[in-house]
C-alpha cells in the first residue's frame, strides 16, 4: 500500500508518478509532486518509480491576487 494525499491505495511495482497522476486524473496544468518529502521534478515523472510505503503527495498549485 502507498498513500496519496493522506489516503491509501493498491501499489505494484511498476507504479511511476506518471502513473499516479493518470489513474487519479490530476491534470491539473499546474502540480508538484512529493515521495516521502521529496520534490520530484516534472522530466521526471515517467522514470520515477514508487515504492511500497511510500508517501506521495501531489499538490495543485493556485495563483491569487
């Protein structure tokens, strides 16, 4: 199991940020992305693989004014 924004979810193990992003239909233009705290950068999405346990946070990102 990994968590997504604080909830649980199926992991395998080809499971990449890309992947993450797909099955939760977050397209939102613009989004960070964190595993267990780490900021993963945008090119790296497709190559980034999770691990079981891991913690995944993605944040949409507002701009006000």
């Amino acid at each position: 199991m990994i968590l997504i924004n604080g909830k649980e979810h199926e992991w395998s193990e080809t499971l990449t940020v890309q992947r993450v992003l797909e099955i939760k239909k977050y397209t939102f233009p613009k989004i960070i992305v964190k595993i267990n705290g780490k900021l993963i950068p945008k090119h790296e999405y497709a190559s980034t693989l999770i691990y079981d346990g891991d913690e995944v946070q993605v944040i949409h990102l507002l701009a006000g004014g």
